[in-house]
C-alpha cells in the first residue's frame, strides 16, 4: 500500500509517499512560498537529484498540482498514475477534545476542524486547506487527519486542567492538550517493542528539536505531556519560552508598551534559548560552538535549558511513581551526546540512570545508550511522525 504523507503550513507544504509495504520512502518533498512571490518546489527521489519546480503557486491547490505532476514525472518520479495512491494521510495540528485518534476524513470532520481552528489559529487553516486540495485533485482518494493533540487525549483531568474558572475549559475548551503527538506516540511505542514492555511500562520521551517536549506514558498511553492549550508551555525551545509567571506579560507589557499580542510574540519568537543566550541563535549547535568560546549567556542558556529538562524527567518520575524508560529524540535529542549525558549525568543519577558514553557516542540511529547495571533504561530512538501518519492512515483505511 502506498500512502501519501501531506504536511500543510500556512505557506509550505511537505509531502512522502511511503511504501507500506517495506516502509521505504520512495520520495519527499517541499514547498515553500505559496501564496508568495517565488514560489519553489523541491522533490527528493532516494539516489537522484532534487528536482526543483519554480512557478508560481497562489494556493495549496496549485501546490498540490504542481507535486502531484512531480510525483507522476517520466524522469522525476516515483509512480506512474496517481492510482497507485492508496491513500492520504494529513497531519492535523489542533483536534480539540473532539479527535481522541486519527479519522477519516469527511464533511462533518471537516466541519469539526473548522471549529478547532480557533485554538490554532496558525496551523489549522492551512492543515484545511491541504485536506481540500487534495480532496480537489485526487477526488475519491481516501484522507486521513492525525492530529498532534490526540496523544494528550489520554491525561486525567488532574493532568489536563488549568486551575482556572472550571468556565474556561467548559466554555472554550481551555485545557492542557500537548502537541507533537504523532512523535511521542510513535517513539513511546517502538520504546515499549524495544524493551519488551508491556501496558504497565513507565516511560518518558523527551522531544528535543526546535520545538520541545516532553511526555510521560504508561503502557503507550499518555498520562502527562509539557505543551498545554499551545506549544508554548513547557520546556526552554529554540526561541518560545516554555513555562514563564504569567504576571511578567502585564509586567513587561508596561515597560516597554506592549499589548497582549506583541508579548505572545515575545514568549514564542524572541525567547528560548536564543532569547536566553543574547540573541545568538535559535540554533543549538550556534550556542554550543558560542559556549566553548566562553560566552557566558551561552553557558547559562545551554544550562537552563537541560535543568528544565531535567525537572520535567524528575516530576513525570513523580506523576507515574517511578519511570522505567527515557528516551530521547528530534534533532537535538537523536544528534547531541553532549546534551542527553548531561542531563543523565548531572540530575539523573538519584533515579539510578547510568549513560555509557561508548553507548551514548551515536547520531540518530535506534541505540540503548544506558549501561547494563542503569536502573532506568535509556534510549536513542529517532522520531518519525510521517511514518506514524502513514500507519495510522494505513489502519484507518484497511477498516473501511
Ligand atoms: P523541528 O522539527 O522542531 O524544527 P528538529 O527536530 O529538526 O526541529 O531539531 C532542530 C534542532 O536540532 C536545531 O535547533 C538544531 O540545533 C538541533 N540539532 C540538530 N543537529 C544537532 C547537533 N548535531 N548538535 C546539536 N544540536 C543539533
């Protein structure tokens, strides 16, 4: 079965299709700039050179067509009729309480999808608008929606609620709902095969890219997740702040004459660790190479952001009585051995985690980086969200 994976982004749109079969990628792609002057496609087939389609693009339809046209090329692409697309599987950022698992997509669905958008006011469109471009050109194909937020379906209410007027959550849906679900679904479960787990094993996977989280499971499901009503609760991120006192907002809003806006803009685009490290980088490996050369902030930065860490690890070993996995992932999770045996090293050892740094010296491949005697096994698992996608849509579609 061959499933196309679509990533909608309010000017971008990234694609797979994955062989079901043998879970190879047989090609990916993106767009950027739709709806922009220069708009630009670029599609990758394993073993070739990336094919660059440079056209203009007003919509996602168009975006749509364009990939389709790649996908069906004589010399650039990977099937030879769009028939051979089994399916379609949409990463949907925002399901509200309504999306506990992936779905079929259909009018009603999409009509509850319109009505989330106000909790994702940046993503959801544009996650629409691909579902209906592809609903335009491939129209019969089966779609699939597999939200970020269904994982967090699984938190208790002491886990998911604010301590706010119980008003807010009954009237707007105001909740925790954690994001990057598709990853900590994907990355806990292959956890539990590679440890031979079962539906009591304690687990804790750290995403750490530019966005950040964390999440605690039992069993695959989900019992606490660092995101709450948006991505920007939680940890320390490339640039969003993660947890900060709310009373700074009014504070700072005054100082330097900001609305509410202006400030949300601060706490997601101009803090973290490039807030942190004074303005450096969003990127770790900028601050890494800024903190070998002594820059302070750098140092306090990179600092901050693995306390964070570590606190977080602490509290979901407290929510779920003990942890019996961790494991790290995303970009920086997969690729720094620096920052994962750190973070064991220095706050860690009281769980009895033990990183062997022979173990621990790999980049993104599937490793056990813990030594033998570790209380706490530790992993490396590389996250795959377009492959989760694919697998849910591949489950959703053998039921029909
Ligand atoms: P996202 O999907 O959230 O955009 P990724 O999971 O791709 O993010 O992670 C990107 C982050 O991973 C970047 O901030 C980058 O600094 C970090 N990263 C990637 N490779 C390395 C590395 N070798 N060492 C340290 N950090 C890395």
């Amino acid at each position: 079965m061959k499933v196309l994976v679509i990533n909608c982004g309010s000017s971008s749109l990234k694609y797979q299709i994955i062989d079901m079969d043998t879970q190879a990628v047989l090609c990916k792609g993106l767009v950027e700039r739709i709806g922009i002057e220069g708009s630009v496609l670029t599609h990758k087939v394993p073993g070739k050179e990336d094919f660059v389609v440079q056209e203009e693009m007003k919509d996602h339809q168009r975006a749509v067509e364009l990939v389709m046209a790649a996908l069906v090329d004589p010399d650039h692409g990977v099937i030879k009729s769009l028939d051979e697309i089994d399916a379609i599987g949409h990463r949907v950022v925002h399901g509200g309480q309504k999306f506990a698992k992936s779905v079929l997509i259909d009018d009603e669905v999409k009509a509850a999808l319109d009505k989330c958008t106000e909790l994702a006011p940046l993503h959801n469109p544009a996650n629409i608008l691909g579902i209906k471009a592809c609903e335009a050109v491939m129209p019969g194909k089966p779609n699939v929606g597999v939200f970020d937020t269904a994982f967090g379906m699984g938190m208790e209410p002491k886990a998911f609620m604010y301590a706010l007027p119980t008003k807010y959550y009954e009237e707007y849906e105001v909740r925790r709902y954690g994001f990057h679900g598709q990853s900590h679904d994907f990355v806990s479960h292959r956890a539990l095969d590679l440890c031979g787990g079962n539906e009591n094993t304690k687990v804790i996977v750290c995403h750490l890219g530019n966005g950040a989280s964390i999440s605690a499971s039992i069993g695959g499901k989900c019992v606490d997740s660092s995101m709450g009503l948006t991505p920007l609760e939680g940890l320390i991120m490339g640039t969003r702040s993660g947890n900060v006192d709310p009373g700074i907002m009014q504070f700072i809003c005054h100082k330097e004459g900001l609305d509410i806006d202006g400030m949300l803009n601060v706490l997601n685009k101009k803090s973290g660790i490039f807030g942190l490290s004074g303005n450096i980088s969003s990127d770790f490996r900028d601050v890494q190479k800024a903190a070998d050369e002594g820059n302070e902030k750098a140092k306090i930065a990179l600092d901050a952001y693995r306390y964070r860490v570590a606190k977080y690890i602490g509290s979901y070993a407290a929510a779920m009585n003990g942890v019996d996995v961790i494991v790290f992932t995303a970009g920086l999770g997969e690729n720094d051995k620096l920052t994962r045996q750190a973070i064991c090293d220095e706050y860690l050892g009281y769980l009895g985690v033990k990183v062997d740094p022979a173990r621990n010296d790999v980049r993104g491949k599937e490793t056990l980086i813990s030594a033998d005697d570790s209380k706490v096994k530790v992993y490396l698992i590389p996250t795959n969200e377009e492959l989760k996608i694919a697998m849910d849509t591949v489950k959703i579609v053998s039921e029909l």
